[in-house]
C-alpha cells in the first residue's frame, strides 16, 4: 500500500489558517492534494489534522481524513517524522499495510506531480530508506558571515576567505515539499537528514519556505511569475 499523508495542523500562528488560506486562487493544502493526486501513485491520499475546518477542506479537494489527530501531536514541538509514524500505526491496526509512505507538506504549491513520481523512482532504485526534495543554496554557504553584537562581522570559517567561490562543493538544503520513507524507516524514528537518505533535487525557482507574510507574498508572486512562464 502506497500512502501519501499531509500533515496540517490548525495553530498557525504566524499565518493564521496558513493551511487553508487562499493562495493563488484556491486554499493552500489544495495544491498539495492535487499534486498528490496528479502523480497517480498513491492508494490512498490522506490529511493528518486536528482541525475540523481543514478536514472540511480536505475532503473538498479530494483527500481523505480517516481520523483526527490527537492533541498530544498537534503543538509547535511534535516533529513530522511523529505524525507520519501515527498514520502508519493507525493504518497497521486498522488491517492495512503502508510499505511506501509519502509526507507532503501542506504548504508546498509549487510541488509538481512529476517531483513526487521521481521521488518514488530514486527511493526504491537507491534503496534508501528515504528521498526528500532538496535544492542548492544559491550562495556558497562556506563564505557566509554572521553579525557580532558589537554591529562588525566576521565569517562562520575564517580559512574559506581566499577560496574562489566556483572551487567550493555546492551545498544543498531541504526544499521543505515532501518526503518519500519506508515504513520501516518512519516508524525507526531516525533522522531523515543522514545516510540513508537519497535526495530529489528540484530547481531553486520552485522553492520558497513559507513561514512568515513576506514569505506568502513572495511565494505568490513566484507564482503569478511562473503561471507565465515555460519553466513550470
């Protein structure tokens, strides 16, 4: 059994409702179903909340929501890996057996149906026991710098000054869209980010954290840029 979960918990707080709220010309977690639904994959694609609203919302678009998530993994510190283990568990005693599970997060619209295929694809051909997306940093990490309390600066490593920048190894960051994991790999409870992991690299145009109102507005104009464009 193939199972796609979308976490969306209901207490956002730097967006409110940022999981339903109007993005594009329809609510955030829908871009996410429809590109789970797109990809043809999965034997069943589910919302993991706690949020009767965005239940309502799920299931407009497509997504079932077989249960409401318990309390004890709906606040700011429950991490992901958490969630999707409760979805397998509650599959497992249900009579079903999820072996290839996939988390999309809620907030990823520009996640394309062809990402998640690929992810599958380099899951199973790595045998890794997960593949997430990743894209590269657009500034090579070893020369950045950070800000003392005296207002100067200093580099994080001083040695990389006299490197040339195209020298450095490119440095890659989660793109935060989706996580392609066995089933014995989420319920480990192990880091994702680590060796047995493969990565699914997406370019940096389709990649946009969003966790603070400029980040929306960027995100939407990405959008209104890329609804334009051949590159989408």
């Amino acid at each position: 059994m193939k199972l796609a979960v979308i976490p969306a918990r209901g207490g956002s707080k730097r967006i409110p409702r940022k999981n339903i709220k109007s993005f594009s010309g329809k609510p955030m977690i829908a871009w996410s179903i429809e590109a789970a639904k797109g990809a043809g994959l999965f034997d069943r694609i589910i919302v993991s909340t706690d949020d009767t609203e965005i239940a309502s919302v799920a299931k407009q678009y497509g997504a079932d929501v077989p249960f409401m998530r318990p309390a004890e993994l709906s606040d700011d510190h429950i991490g992901t890996s958490s969630v999707i283990a409760h979805a397998i568990e509650w599959y497992l005693a249900n009579g079903f057996e999820p072996t290839q599970i996939c988390c999309i997060y809620a907030t990823a619209p520009f996640l394309q149906s062809t990402d998640i295929e690929r992810g599958k694809k380099i899951l199973e051909q790595s045998g890794a026991d997960f593949a997430f997306s990743v894209t590269s940093y657009a500034f090579p990490i070893q020369r950045a710098i950070k800000l003392n309390p005296d207002g100067r600066v200093e580099m994080f490593d001083q040695s990389q000054f006299q490197m040339r920048s195209q020298d450095l190894p490119e440095a890659y960051h989660d793109a935060g869209q989706f996580y392609w994991g066995t089933k014995d790999g989420w319920l480990s409870g192990g880091s994702i980010f680590g060796p047995n992991a493969a990565p699914v690299k997406l370019p940096r145009y389709r990649v946009q954290d969003i966790d603070t109102m400029v980040d929306w507005e960027h995100a939407e104009l990405m959008m209104a840029v890329l609804k334009n464009s051949r590159l989408r």
